[in-house]
C-alpha cells in the first residue's frame, strides 16, 4: 500500500493520521501449540513499512470473531489489520495473530482459553520477528502489546504470559488490554444471569 492508497483508508475512517511510510503486507504461518499441547499451525498477517528500519515491534490482538475469513491474514484492510496499517505507516514492525481456528488455522477457535491464545500469540511475534531478519528489517529492541474487546483478554494473557515464561526473550516496552472481558467467571457470569436485555448473545453461546 502507498501512502497515498493509506491516507484514503485512514480519512475514510476519520483517522486524523499523515502516513510516513508505504506498508508491505503478508500472511505468515508458523507452528505453535493447541489447547492440548500437540504441534498445530496457524496464521497471522504482518505489516512493515517500507524503508524503514530499527523498528519497534507491535501486536495487536483483533476483537471477537465469528468467521475464519474475518482475520487479519485475510487481509481484509477495511477491518482491524487497517489497525497493523496505520501503526506501520507510523514506523512499527506490526504483527496481527489471527489466533487458533481463525484465518488459516485448523479446527475450531478456542475461544476465551487464556493459555493458548498466549502461545499462539508469542509464536507469532516469533514469526515475526524471523520475517523481519530475513527481510533485512532491524527491530530495536522494544515490544508494544495492544488489543480491544477480546484482543484486550487475549493481551492480557499474552502480557502474563511473556512475563511469566519468556521474560529473557522478550521486554515489554508498553501494553493496553482495552475492554476485555477479565472476569470470566465473575462478571460475565453475573451478567449472563442477571436477566438484562443482551445486546450481543451470541458471545456468551460462542463462550
């Protein structure tokens, strides 16, 4: 995309934003690990601007997902990899997971299981990281962590995760879990059973 196709995209959304960089995109897929602990692929897309380099590297995790070809790998740049796009445009080595069972990933989506959607989140900054070496693209050391709605669950999953098992391969720089739902068992509970009006039932059925 060039900065002029990504200025278009970005006034379209009301994204006050000048972009500095053409972003390349591509759809990587990389092993990782499934709920049970057996050997699985999936998928995520990575955006890179062009030209730039000693970059720091960011993932954002995407919202909830109904449909395999809704990922960010699909790269569908009217949905949340426009997300990855402004970021790279930016300056930042960007990585969107697409998570287990979505995009090119087999089997159905684990949704909400914390475990797996870390790993297969720390793979894909792995991933990520390997595009960039064997592209010629110098990161510099810094990691940003973000996502909205389930993204911000799978983020802060992913937070706990890299602290708690992979503090000596990666630092995180910043991280903002946004609008997750943290309380599974307690407040999404509760709301489940407190017989309001659901705007959005079919997260709990998914759940």
């Amino acid at each position: 995309l060039t900065t002029v196709q990504i200025a278009l995209l970005l006034n379209a959304a009301g994204v006050p934003l000048t972009p500095q960089y053409n972003v390349r995109l591509y759809t990587v897929s990389y092993e990782t690990i499934n709920p049970l602990g057996g050997r699985t692929v999936a998928t995520a897309a990575v955006a890179l601007p062009v030209g730039a380099t000693g970059l720091p590297l960011f993932s954002y995790q995407h919202g909830t997902l109904t449909r395999t070809n809704e990922a960010p790998s699909a790269m569908n740049i009217y949905g949340e990899l426009g997300i990855g796009i402004a970021f790279a445009t930016s300056g930042y080595a960007c990585v969107l997971p697409d998570y287990l069972g979505l995009g090119g990933s087999a089997g159905l989506h684990p949704y909400h299981h914390a475990r797996s959607q870390a790993t297969a989140c720390v793979d894909a900054l792995r991933a990520a990281r390997a595009l960039c070496a064997s592209n010629g693209v110098a990161l510099n050391g810094q990691l940003f962590l973000m996502g909205y709605s389930q993204g911000g669950w799978a983020t802060m999953a992913l937070h706990r995760e890299l602290e708690t098992y992979h503090a000596g391969e990666f630092t995180i720089t910043a991280s903002a879990p946004m609008a997750g739902a943290y309380d599974l068992s307690g407040v999404t509970a509760s709301d489940l059973l407190s017989g309001l009006p659901q705007l959005n039932l079919y997260y709990f059925a998914y759940l």
